[in-house]
C-alpha cells in the first residue's frame, strides 16, 4: 500500500500501470478501486494491516462471504436471477441475458462511459433519435422495441411495459392472467426476443442492416429458436 502510494494512486498514477491493456471490465475493476482508494491517507504512525469488515476476528470466509450475498440481495432481486438460468435455454443467450440485467452489454452508452465512443456517436443505432441505452434499445425504441408489440399480440396479452429491464422480466415472465404452467414458455420467449433484438442491432451496426420487425418477427430467429429448443 505503501509503495502504491508513493506511485500515485489517483485517476493516471503511476500505481496504475500495467503491462498491457485492461479489457473493459478491468478498467471499470480499476475505477472502482480507485474510488475506494481517493479518501485514504496512509500514516507512518499506524501498522498498516488487512482486516475483512464482515468478521474483524476471523478474518475472510468463503461460506460469510457467500452468507453476506444472500442475506443482502433482496428477494425481488432473487426472483430475476432465478428466471435469468433456465435449462431450456442456451447458455450464451442466459449470459446475455445475466449481462443485460447488470448493464454489462457494450450499449453505446456503456461504451462512452469506457471512453470507447465519443459523445457524438451515442445515438441509438434504430434511427430514433435518442440516445442508445439498454432500457431505450429493448423497451422504448421505435424500431427495436416494436418487436415487443408482435409479441404481446400473438400471446393475446395486453401488456405496459416498466421502466426497468429487470421488471420487464419479471413482469412479463409471471403474467398474472395467464396460468402457471406457462410461466416457464413466457421466460424462454422473453429471453429469445431480447437475443434476437440483440443480434439484430449487432446487425445494423456492422453489417448495415436492419430487418422489417414483421417479417423479422414471423420468418426468422424466433421461430427457428422455439423450433430446435421445443
């Protein structure tokens, strides 16, 4: 710590530097610890020493650590990671999905706070006009989010989507007016249309193009994906 300190530890210090480029999620790691760092003054008076917070006389625990988790996510919180894991769906669409619900996906607005895009390229890539976040991009886009609408219609639901991607989910996943037994198809659709939406904006940012959301909706990845998994 000592040694850090003398390097600098602010944003740009010496202590901060590596032998080759952090991926994204390392430099976000990195920010954190520099926030955690920022208030701390290091005297020579005083033995610097380890100490874990949660039990100063034991010290560090797998099982307190995973006690800690548990008892401080809330049970609204718990309900969404468990209809985030589902056997019925591939693995990589659940990682999206795990990644979406923790504003991990590379949205333009992630990737300006990454310091990957400038201010001036934020603009959601379906042409509306706002800027590309997760909840504009899958809820409140024009284009993106019309996909929804499809959904909601061949369901035969009437549906006001929240204002969180993680309600979304669980709203939409545990439909009060439909019976129980098909919670679990609500899920998958829920998931396949997030992965199809995100396909299709990867799409029109590399390759330039953007399906019709009816033909999309009726033709393509939606049904191919209940066609192989059902």
């Amino acid at each position: 710590m000592k040694e850090m300190e003398g390097r600098g530890w602010a944003v740009g210090g010496g202590a901060w530097e590596w032998r080759r480029r952090l991926l994204a999620w390392e430099e976000e790691s990195v920010m954190e610890c520099v926030a955690l760092l920022s208030d701390i003054v290091l005297q020579d008076s005083i033995l610097d020493m380890w100490s874990w917070v949660l039990d100063p006389l034991n010290g560090y625990s797998v099982r307190g650590t995973y006690q800690y988790l548990m008892t401080s996510v809330d049970h609204a919180d718990r309900v969404v990671v468990d209809m985030v894991w589902l056997k019925q769906v591939p693995l990589k669409v659940s990682v999206s999905v795990w990644r979406l619900l923790r504003n991990r996906l590379p949205t333009k607005d992630n990737l300006l706070r990454r310091r990957v895009l400038h201010h001036d390229d934020t603009i959601c890539v379906g042409g509306c006009d706002s800027q590309e976040t997760a909840v504009h991009f899958l809820l409140r886009c024009d284009i993106f989010g019309s996909l929804w609408q499809l959904i909601y219609q061949w369901i035969g639901i009437s549906f006001i989507p929240p204002e969180s991607v993680a309600d979304h989910l669980h709203h939409f996943g545990q439909l009060a007016v439909l019976p129980r037994f098909t919670y679990t198809f609500l899920k998958v659709i829920w998931h396949a249309t997030v992965w199809v939406l995100w396909k299709e904006r990867n799409n029109k940012i590399f390759n330039s193009k953007i399906q019709d959301m009816v033909l999309f909706f009726l033709h393509r990845q939606i049904y191919v994906f209940f066609l192989v998994k059902g």
